[in-house]
C-alpha cells in the first residue's frame, strides 16, 4: 500500500508539473508573438505615414500643375536621381567617406580627451573652455577662415566636420566616466585594484551607455557638418559631395536634381542613425536599462 501511495504521489507531482508548464508556455509564446507584432508595427507604421505623405506630395502637384521648377513631384525626383545615379553615386561615396573619417577622428580625440579629464581635474579645467569654444562657435562663421589656412580643401572640410562632431563624445564620455558609482569606488579602493582594472571593470561600464547615445548625436552632426563645410567652400569638381551637386544644381535651377541630392542626403544621415542606434542595442542591450527589452 506504501508503495501505491508513493507512485500516487509522484504522478501527481508530474501532473501538476505538466500542468504548470503548459501555461507558462503559452505565456512565452504570447510574449514571442507580442514582440514580433511590435517590431513589425515599428517598421510599417512609419513608412506608412511616409508613404501617405509622398503620395499626398505627389497628389497636390499633379492636381495643381505645380511646375517642376518650383516643387518636382516624388515621382520625378526619383527618376531624376536614377537618370543621374553616375555622378550622385559619386558625390554620395565622398560625402559618406568625409563623414566617416571625421566621426573616427571625433571619436579618437573625445574619449583620448575624456580620459584625461577624468584623470586630471587641472587637464579639464584648463582645456574643457576651449572645447566649449569650438562647440558654441557657428561652423558657417569660421569655415572660411580654416579654408584659408588649410591649403588642402579635404583636409579643411574634414577639420570642419571634426568641429561638430567632436563635443558630443567628449562631452558624453565626461560625464559616463564620472557617473562611476561611489560606493563601487571604495569598494574598488578596498581590494586596491590598479588603475587598469579600476578603468577596465568600474569607469568603462559606466561611460558605455553616455559614450553610445554621444555616439549618435556625433553620427548625424558629421555628416551635417560636412555639408555645411562643402557648402561654404563652394568646392567643385569630380572629388566633391552631395553638397556641391545641391549648389550646382540652385546655380543651374535644377530643382528635380536639388531634391534628388537632397533626398541622399536625407536617406544618409537616415542610415547611420540606425546604425548608431543597432550598434547601441547589440552593446548595451542584454545589461543596461536603457536598451534592455521589457516585458510586458
């Protein structure tokens, strides 16, 4: 009898085993079709809304006869950019190259400067002024001046595009690298660790998250600051960007090509935001807040 109440028992326990994970199974699956329908919506809602726009664009130009030279319609700016794909492809291949470089060199020298400043509070007293300086000053006000005295114009747009990118990241990476917990602090004081594993495991993992949002501001303001810089050098020729293309084309009154350098432009700094913003899910997203997915 002993043992057919043990053997009672244990089907029991299987049961309601069995009964228990059913539901938290459906649970999952509920949540996996959640996340999915989710991710679709953030993907269609948008270019829905985009596509009544271009079609509303479209609709009121055609039913007004709006003529080209003052508003071309989406359909014409389209084959307007693929009838000159060519020289586009070109100028969007520079523009894409000055930017990248710019963001690196930005990159470079704010995270170089940021751990100096944590470093050394006379470092950042004495140089965060002048970063302030080129921050606040217009590029268009001293774009001109860097043109003269940089003989190279690549070099001096690139300068011009390592201007506006550059704050952000020092700025953000100041602050994450200062943002360091303080009780994780004396705690790192108490085991005596060395400065490189205090940099490495503490100072790191609380600038990350600072260092990737600065990371895509710095991302569009590069490519804004490169097209600024070429507009105010009025720079021409084969080894130029989309903005030459856009001055070109105002001179010319080409407004379908303006638009169509317009729209690069546009689908570019679209392009490395979500990049940016990919990157800073993948790094951040399976320890920190801010990326981490909730459940709902």
């Amino acid at each position: 009898m002993a043992l057919a109440s043990i053997t009672d028992t244990r089907a029991a326990a299987r049961s309601t085993t069995t009964d228990d994970a059913r539901p938290r199974a459906e649970a999952g699956e509920r949540l996996a079709r959640a996340r999915r329908r989710e991710s679709l919506l953030r993907i269609a809602l948008p270019l829905a809304i985009i596509a009544a726009l271009l079609l509303l664009w479209e609709l009121v130009v055609r039913v007004n006869n709006i003529p080209h030279y003052i508003i071309p319609a989406p359909t014409l700016i389209l084959s307007t950019l693929a009838d000159n794909w060519d020289s586009l492809s070109q100028s969007m291949w520079f523009t894409v190259k000055l930017t990248l470089l710019a963001l690196l060199a930005a990159i470079a020298g704010g995270v170089l400067l940021a751990i100096a400043f944590s470093m050394s509070k006379w470092v950042e007293i004495g140089l965060f002024p002048i970063a302030v300086i080129l921050q606040v000053t217009p590029i268009v006000a001293i774009a001109p001046l860097i043109l003269i005295y940089i003989p190279s114009t690549t070099g001096a747009l690139l300068l011009c595009a390592w201007i506006v990118a550059f704050f952000p990241i020092l700025s953000n990476t100041v602050i994450g690298l200062k943002s360091a917990d303080a009780n994780l602090r004396d705690l790192f004081t108490l085991y005596k660790t060395t400065p490189w594993q205090r940099f490495r495991y503490l100072l790191v993992p609380s600038a990350l998250p600072y260092f990737m949002a600065g990371l895509k501001i710095a991302g569009g303001l590069s490519l804004i600051g490169a097209v600024v810089a070429e507009f105010t050098a009025g720079t021409a020729g084969r080894e130029t960007g989309l903005a030459s293309r856009i001055l070109e084309s105002s001179f010319r009154t080409e407004i379908p090509m303006m638009f169509a350098a317009l729209l690069l432009v546009s689908l570019l700094g679209i392009a490395i935001f979500i990049v940016f913003a990919a990157l800073s899910r993948w790094v951040l997203g399976h320890w920190h807040e801010s990326e981490m997915r909730r459940e709902s």
